[in-house]
C-alpha cells in the first residue's frame, strides 16, 4: 500500500508528543525525525493551521493542539453512543420493516456511525461512514436545529446549499424557518429532499448533558407513507431515541424534551 510522504511525516511529528514530551522545540522535532528544519517548519504551520497543533508564545516550543482533543472525543463519544443504540435500532427496523440510521454531526456535515437495512426493498445510498449534507437531510436538520444560536452561525457561515432535488432547502433563510420548526415539534422531515422517491424523519438522542449527540432516522418510499403511517413513525422514533438516551445519561430532571 503506497504512503503518503507529507501525511506520513505529519503523524510522525504528531506522535512524537506524549505524558513526557508535552512541548517540543522545532530542533528537537527535526532531529526526531531525521527531517531538515524547514520541512518541520512547513509540516507544523500546517498542522498548527488546522488546529492539531499549538505554539506556547512565551517558549516558542510546539504542543499538541485542542482538535486532537476534538476529534479524540468525538471517535469515544461516537463508539459509545453506537454500541448504546445498536439494540435499540436493530429493534425499531425489525419492528417497521424500515431503514434507520444513526448519525451525529462533524463539522459542517452528518456522518452515518450506523445502519440497519429494513426489508421494505428500498435502495438506500447511506452507508455507515459517509457524509449527509445538513440541509437536505433530516438527520443533519435535527442535529443543527438544537445547536446555540453561535454554534448554528458557525456551522452556515459560508455554507452551500447544494440542491439535490427540486425539494432541497436552497437558502439560509428558509432553512433557519425549517430549524425553528424542528424546535418546535421535536422532529425533521425530510420529504425528497435529499433522494427522489425517499421520505425520512428524525428524532434527536441526548446525552448526560441534555446536548444533542445524535439523531436516528427511518426512510421509507414516499409511496408507502400516509399521515396516519407518518405519525406512527415519528412516535416510535421518539420512543427509541427516549430509550437511548437515558442509557447515555439522560435524567427526567433535563427540561429539553427528546
């Protein structure tokens, strides 16, 4: 398998650090590695531009930056929140015959963490790792919908909104209309707005916190869903999200409905 020179120095750079090297001076790096000063110098700006590495102004000496911290405790609070829901969603789709997902938010996108495929015959293009846009699905609408007021003007400033179907929310404005409705009832829909013929909903998982850490959905053909089947969807949602939640620590004393 070929590696990728620059990638590769990087992570060598990035391990160097540890519980008794916690600042390194530039020379110290070069000579661990066995890379020329001004290699290092490149690789760290780099890494100190994306955050994953830090600079202590008084020495002059490089650390490990927050979005290692970042990414760390999304990968454990991801793997936590999986093995806690996977039951639980196995159940929902044997229950419904429909597809669920379990995604929580990176950035500026969703991520699918887990899957299971229903039997109703729908194709899905979901699959456990992939990215879900924000705007067009109702995943992503759940999981920026509960954000603070700074953090849903972080995640838009500069954002896309790439039409997928003649459906999708193509505007800021709009889309905020939609996220005070999601608020408001607690669930998103997303109706073709991401896949043609394709319907979901989505309920947000909280955890000890009361924080949105992620949100289950089901698709089902827009053919096969009425108000009465719509409704009963959305229940059992909230009945599965309710469940997982307060295995991830979510008490009654929380005032934020699930």
């Amino acid at each position: 398998m070929p590696i990728i020179q620059a990638v590769d120095r990087a992570l060598r750079i990035l391990d160097l650090f540890d519980e008794h090297r916690t600042e390194l001076k530039i020379t110290e790096i070069s000579r661990r590695t066995g890379l020329h000063k001004s290699t290092v110098h490149s690789l760290l700006k780099t890494l100190q531009a994306h955050g994953y590495i830090d600079q202590n102004a008084d020495s002059g000496k490089y650390r490990l930056g927050l979005k290692l911290v970042e990414r760390g405790n999304l990968v454990l609070h991801s793997l936590d929140i999986r093995t806690v829901a996977r039951g639980h969603l196995l159940d929902l789709s044997r229950k419904t015959g429909l597809t669920v997902h379990l995604v929580i938010l990176d950035g500026k996108e969703g991520v699918y963490i887990d899957k299971v495929e229903g039997t109703s015959g729908i194709v899905m293009y979901s699959r456990i790792g992939r990215r879900v846009p924000i705007h067009s699905s109702a995943v992503g609408k759940v999981l920026v919908a509960f954000q603070s007021e700074e953090g849903i003007r972080n995640i838009l400033d500069g954002y896309e909104f790439v039409p997928h179907t003649p459906n999708t929310i193509t505007d800021e404005r709009t889309y905020r209309v939609e996220l005070e409705k999601v608020r408001s009832l607690g669930y998103a829909i997303d109706n073709q707005e991401n896949e043609p013929g394709v319907q979901c909903v989505a309920v947000p998982v909280r955890d000890h916190l009361g924080q949105v850490a992620a949100a289950i959905s089901m698709s089902s053909p827009i053919a096969g869903i009425q108000e009465e089947r719509l409704e009963s969807m959305i229940l059992l949602l909230k009945q599965t999200a309710e469940k997982i939640s307060r295995k991830l620590g979510y008490g009654i004393h929380h005032q934020n409905p699930v």
